[in-house]
C-alpha cells in the first residue's frame, strides 16, 4: 500500500470549519445584543405611548395613571411606575433577554397643555 502525502488544498480543508466554530460565539453575542436593543427600544416606546394616553386621559378629566396602565403591555405592566398630576410620567424595567441580568428602567413623561400639545 502507497502512502501519499496530501496536497495543500487537501490539507486545509478543516480551516473553514474551524473559522466558523470560532465565529459562533462572537455571533451569539452580537444576536444578543442587537435583542436587548429592541427590547430596550420597545420599552421606552411603550412608556412613551402609555404617558401620552395617561396625559389624555388627564386632560379630559379621567384617571391618567388609571389609563396609562391600561395601555401598558402586560409584560411591563407589572412593576411599571406611573406617577400623574402634571403630566404623566411613566417608568418601566427594561425586559432582560438572558435570565439573572437587571436592567434599569426607561423613563417617559408627556404633558397636555391647554391647547392640546404635548
């Protein structure tokens, strides 16, 4: 039996493989943070939106904190902070994507003067 010594495209044929594998985990972490982002976008977006309704509702004459907690998603309406009187101020924790990880809380407020603008 004839041996042969491989040749050099031969012999690099696990380089691709192995460059992925060491890839993986700096992709896992850009994926993770790219979601927490969104998740941090989302919740700000959400306060933000839930302070405008609460300032509507104070402005005609309703229970503003009442409404803002209402338009909440329910995964933010548990531990939301709602405070209202001039304007309304809400403040929600920032959901974590990786168990065990607190994140500090967005914060948006919205008045309505007399003219209606915020």
């Amino acid at each position: 039996m004839v041996s042969r010594r491989p040749s050099h495209g031969e012999r690099r044929s696990g380089q691709a493989s192995l460059e992925f594998v060491a890839v993986l985990p700096a992709l896992a972490v850009c994926l993770v943070l790219a979601g927490q982002a969104a998740a941090t976008g989302w919740a700000l977006w959400a306060a933000g939106n839930a302070a405008r309704v609460g300032a509507r509702a104070e402005r005609v004459g309703s229970n503003g904190e009442v409404a803002a907690r209402a338009a909440l998603p329910g995964a933010l309406r548990d531990g939301a902070r709602i405070r209202d009187g001039d304007g309304v101020r809400v403040g929600v924790r920032v959901p974590a994507l990786l168990p065990g990880v607190s994140l500090p809380r967005v914060t948006a407020a919205s008045t309505l003067g007399s003219d209606g603008a915020r």
